[in-house]
C-alpha cells in the first residue's frame, strides 16, 4: 500500500511546513484584529497569535449585569 514511499522526505516536509507555520505565527503576531458584537457594545481585540489583547464593553451594559452575563434568570 505504501510501497515507493520514502517516509524521511515526508518527515522533512513536515519539518518544512512547521518551520513556516511557525514563522508565519511570528508574522502575524504584530497584526492587530478587532471585531464588535452586541449591536457594537462589545468589542474584542485580539492580535495575529490569537491572543486578546482587549475587550471594550460600553458603560450602558455594565448597569444591567443580566443582560451582560446573559443569565436567563
């Protein structure tokens, strides 16, 4: 089934293609993304890594802390 398959060429792709994941991480990492959400009350930023960097919530929410948390009580 897997005959003429040279399995240290597939390794060394491997190691090629993490080398440029990870490189591309690196790249990203200062590109900053925001996105709103709540009719845009809440905002959340984050940079190229995933990592979240901020989180905006408008001061009209934080009067109603149930309709913040989204508790159904």
């Amino acid at each position: 089934m897997f005959d003429g398959l040279d399995m240290s060429k597939m390794q060394e792709m491997l190691g090629g293609m993490q080398e440029k994941a990870k490189e591309l991480e690196e790249k990203m990492k200062p590109t900053s993304f925001a996105v709103k959400g709540g009719g845009g009350l809440i905002e959340v930023s984050a940079n190229g890594a995933g990592e979240i960097v901020d989180i905006t919530i408008d001061d009209s929410l934080l009067e109603d802390k149930r309709l913040l948390t989204n508790s159904i009580n």
